[in-house]
C-alpha cells in the first residue's frame, strides 16, 4: 500500500503531519468498510487471525521505524528531503484550503447532535447531508493533492532514495516491506 510505505519511511515530523492529514480520510474509510466488512463471510476465528496479523503488521512498522529513524542520522541529505517534502505538502495545503483538524471538530458535532434523541428525522437527515459535503469537499481536496505531479514525484524520489538507504542501513529491510505489504493485501 503505497501511503503506509511513505508513512515509514518519512522524517518523524513529516509521518505525524501526514498521518493527521489523513486521519479524516481513515476515519471515513472505516465508516465506509465497517458495513462490508460485517457483510462479508467471515469464519468464526477470524478476529483472533486478524488480532494476530495486526500484531505482526505493528511490530513490523516499529522495525520499519527503528531502521528509518538510523538510516535518517545516518544521511542528513535524506532528512533535508523529507523536509523539503513536508514544506510543500503544507504549501499544497494552504493553497487548497485542505484542513483536516476542521473536519474532524465538524464530523464530531454533527455525531453527537445525530445521537440526540429529541432530533426530527428531517433535522437527522440534513445533519447526514451536511456531513456528506463536508466528506465529499474533504476528499477533493486530498485529490487535488495527489494530482499535484510535482509533489507526487518529490514524495515517489523521497520514498526510493529511503528505501535504498534503508537497505543499506539493514539488509533485513527488503524482507520487512514485502511482509508488511503482503500482511496489509490479506487484511484488506
């Protein structure tokens, strides 16, 4: 999955403003699968296989960190980078009005006025209809992101030029990605 490989391999500054910039986005996605995932045919021990799997996937990502964390002291240049990256998604950012933090306070009120009981359906209805747009205005907006070429070069060169170092750093780093990526394909 090609943003949670970016996540690991960023600065820390540049991992805890992208992972709160995509924070709405993951809390609608698991608005969104919650239902399929309760649809689907899923067997009886499978929470426990999923418990473990998640398990594994989390003791990956502090491996992944760990490495990442030595490799950045290592190569001040890779840290530099990552900066420069985080500078210009902020930029992006701001240009396009995309705040999250905004987002997230309105989805909360508009979840705790749905809850309450003395609501009409029509007051209900329009509360689900505002939040929609809200949702729908979050996620072009995070396209826009994405659809910035030069952005997604410098984040696609930034995630290469760690991942080398990585490797170079330790060996075991190839082996860490490629379980960590198989892991995420079989949870989803």
């Amino acid at each position: 999955m090609h943003n949670i490989e970016t996540l690991m391999k960023q600065s820390p500054s540049m991992k805890s403003w992208f992972i709160k910039m995509s924070l709405p986005l993951v809390l609608l996605s698991m608005m969104l699968l919650a239902p399929q995932v309760n649809a689907s045919n899923v067997t009886a021990n499978s929470p426990s296989a999923q418990k473990e799997t998640v398990n594994r996937i989390n003791a990956i990502q502090r491996d992944l960190t760990s490495i990442r964390q030595q490799t950045l002291q290592e190569n001040p240049e890779l840290a530099e980078q990552a900066k420069q990256l985080e500078g210009e998604f902020k930029k992006k950012a701001d240009e396009i009005g995309y705040e999250p933090e905004e987002f997230i306070a309105k989805a909360q009120e508009i979840q705790e006025q749905v809850k309450d009981a003395s609501l009409s359906e029509e007051e209900r209805s329009e509360l689900i209809t505002e939040f929609a747009a809200a949702k729908q205005k979050m996620a072009e907006q995070r396209q826009a992101i994405i659809a910035d070429k030069e952005l997604m070069a410098m984040q696609d060169q930034l995630q290469k030029d760690m991942l080398i170092a990585m490797k170079a750093q330790d060996p075991k780093t190839e082996q860490l990605v490629e379980e960590l990526s198989s892991l995420v394909k079989a949870i989803q």
